[in-house]
C-alpha cells in the first residue's frame, strides 16, 4: 500500500532527502535514482577510474544519509550539495593514490571540455558551467596552474618543476588566476534596482 497521493519520483528533492535522513527505504531509493548517474559522472570525471567511481558514489551517498539533516537550501540545490560531496571524496581519493602527474598535453583537454562529453552532463548545474566558462577565459599559463593546483593537488613547486618555470611565477600564475576566477564568479552587486 503506498502512502503518498502521488508518485514518490515526484516528490521534491528536499522532501527525498528527508525521507533519506529518516531512512524510509522506498524514499532512500528514489533519491539515489534520482542522483547515482551525476553523482557517478561527477566521480568517474575527477578520477578517470570507473571502478573507484563507483566507491566515490557509494561513499557520497553514505555521506548523504548521516549528513542530511545539516543541509541547507540557502546555501544551494540538493544536486550542488551531493555533487559537491562526490567531488571532494574524489579528489581525495585521487590525492591519496598519489597518481603519476599528466602530461602538459593532456592538460589541453581538461580546460577544453566540450558539451557532449559525460563530464558535461553530470555537471550541468549552473554553478560549474559558470566556473568551466570562467577558468577557459583565462590565459593559457593561469589556467594551466589552476587545474594542475586545484584539481590535481600539485604544490606551487610541483607546477614550477613540471612547467620548468620559476617557483615565484607559478604562485604568481596561480594567484592571479584566482583572483581573476574571484571577480568574473562574484555575485552583481546592487540587484536592489527593478529589472
């Protein structure tokens, strides 16, 4: 016997994650429906390893469950919250494999991420669709550093070394990129006026 008046896969994304927290089995399986193909492609996309993508998507989902009651619709959709978990278990995941650093080549691809890839779509959210467009305006170098910084975990002197550069340019590189990310990622200011 069901107990709700309409189909539980129409229930708002909030109300499955209460049910979630609550540990309502038929509420705890929509929800990771609803979520396990971007939570995946979010993991499988940091890690390149399908396999440990799958531990990520469990883990975050586990995460999910003993954490659900401190999420916050202020500060973003349920989607950002669980992606945003998948990626952080991924990349420590990948900084505890300690894996062998890409070539400057292969770099290329990561910050030309096109829209038909599995990557796209699992991390349509407005949020990093912005970040992508911003980080791909940046000059080849800064953009270069960040992605080697930020998503491979490198130090300021594992990027000089691996681009044969100077220690203090690549803070510089990486500093600059930031800062450059802060103002083109800062909210408008005055959204007082009518529009």
């Amino acid at each position: 016997m069901q107990r709700f008046r309409f189909p539980v896969g129409r229930l708002p994304d909030e109300a499955l994650l209460s049910g979630l927290a609550t540990g309502d089995p038929e509420l705890a399986v929509t929800f990771v429906r609803r979520f396990q193909h971007k939570v995946f492609g979010v993991a499988v996309a940091v890690t390149g390893d399908p396999q440990l993508a799958e531990d990520i998507a469990q883990q975050t989902f586990e995460r999910a469950w003993r954490h659900a009651q401190i999420y916050d619709s202020r500060r973003g959709s349920v989607t950002t919250w669980l992606t945003t978990i998948a990626h952080n278990l991924a990349i420590d995941a990948v900084r505890s494999r300690r894996p062998e650093p890409l070539a400057p080549d292969d770099l290329e691809a990561i910050l030309g991420v096109v829209s038909e890839t599995p990557e796209q779509y699992a991390l349509a959210d407005e949020a990093s669709s912005r970040l992508r467009a911003a980080v791909a305006q940046l000059p080849r170098e800064q953009g270069r550093a960040l992605v080697m910084a930020g998503i491979y975990g490198m130090t300021a002197q594992q990027i000089a070394d691996w681009e044969h550069i100077p220690l203090g340019t690549a803070k510089t590189r990486i500093r600059t990129a930031m800062g450059k990310l802060r103002t083109t990622l800062a909210p408008p200011q005055g959204r007082d006026h009518a529009q």
